[in-house]
C-alpha cells in the first residue's frame, strides 16, 4: 500500500472526503495526516530492532588510519574487520590518545569511526539497522514518505492497520473521541503480532509498551 493509498485510508477512517489525486492533498487536515504519517512511521521503525531494517555495508579503512568518516546511515549492529568483531566502547579518548592497542574495540565521536590503526588497508563490514524507512518506485529508500508512490518499509500487512490507526490516534488526541480506543486497541494489537511474527529466534521474546497518545 502505498503513501497515497494510504492517507485515504486515513481520511475515510476520520470520516472526511477521499481525494481522487494526490496533487487535491492542499487542505490543512491533509497536510496534517501527511506529516503525521511520517512521524508515526518513523516512530514504529524505531520501536525495535526490526529485521526488515537490517543492512549491510562495506567501507574502505586505509593503512595507518584511526579515523574516518561515518557513513552509516543508521544504528550499528556489527563492526567486524579481518571477520573479527570488533566491540564498541565509550571510552573514545583512548582512540584520541592512541591507548587502544589491542585492536577489539572502536568508539564514535561525532561524526567520526574510531578504529584500531593497521598497517594495511583493510575493509571494514558494518551490519546495521537503517534509519531509512520508506522506499520509492525505484527501490530507492529514504527516510520519509515524499511522493504518492512511496511506500513504507514496514511488511504487510502491518503497513496499513498501524500507519492508519496510529494516524488516526494522532490526529484527534483524545482518549474521549469515540473511535479513539478502537484504534489505540487495532494499534497496539498490530505491533504485537508484528512482533510476534518478525522474531527470528526463540530467544527473542516480544513484549508490548501501550502508550496513551
């Protein structure tokens, strides 16, 4: 279901009139829905560590360098150099300070990688949970919904109920509005099958965080 499709969805939830183009969505109340739509979908793919937004990329770590430039575009799950995990610390003033001499460690500062310094090339191997959460018509992703045919990262069919119900919730705000405690209970049921669903080991055990909007 895409951007479009969806923002329908929402208008005829609220009981406002569809539109027949995307170019009609002028009006306040549409502007509101978009906007919320992307705060409500960035807000579910930042929930958890969903697998749907796991990544993978590969960066070039040159010889006799301790720093380069983050150029992962999300939060760092695996760091590995030579197949060897390296451990994240906090503690970056041993990298500024040329302490870390046991090459099982980086740290971030800023916008940098701190890494142990070899005396050759070597690639780095990032796995990573994206902070991109919509893809174009092209397979392109990005972060936010833009054009009518985008569509969001979230698998179906969890796409539709938690966008268009947490849009709903968001837009009235008010736990006194009649259809609101359908939709808080859609919602929450919703992430948790998703959950449910998305776990990929038996260790992994999905809870539940029900949040008054």
């Amino acid at each position: 279901m895409n951007y479009f499709e969806i923002i329908n969805k929402c208008l005829v939830e609220l009981n406002y009139r569809k539109v027949n183009r995307f170019v009609e969505l002028v009006k306040n109340d549409h502007l509101k829905i978009k906007n919320i739509l992307n705060i409500i979908n960035a807000e579910i793919c930042t929930f958890d560590n969903w697998n749907f937004l796991l990544r993978r990329q590969q960066i070039p770590l040159p010889a006799d360098t301790s720093e380069i430039t983050n150029v992962i575009n999300g939060k760092i799950h695996t760091l590995s150099i030579d197949n060897k995990k390296l451990h994240y610390t906090s503690q970056f003033e041993d990298f500024l300070l040329e302490k870390n001499q046991n090459k099982s460690h980086y740290s971030v500062l800023n916008d940098l990688l701190l890494l142990p310094k070899y005396d050759e090339q070597k690639v780095i191997d990032v796995v990573f949970y994206s902070n991109n959460f919509v893809k174009d018509s092209s397979g392109n992703e990005k972060a936010k919904f833009e054009n009518e045919t985008d569509v969001s990262l979230i698998p179906e069919p969890f796409v539709e109920p938690l966008l268009v119900y947490g849009t709903c919730m968001k837009i009235k705000a008010n736990p006194q509005y009649g259809k609101f405690s359908y939709w808080l209970g859609m919602y929450n049921e919703n992430l948790a099958t998703m959950r449910s669903k998305l776990c990929t080991d038996v260790q992994q055990s999905p809870c539940v965080v029900i949040k008054r909007v």
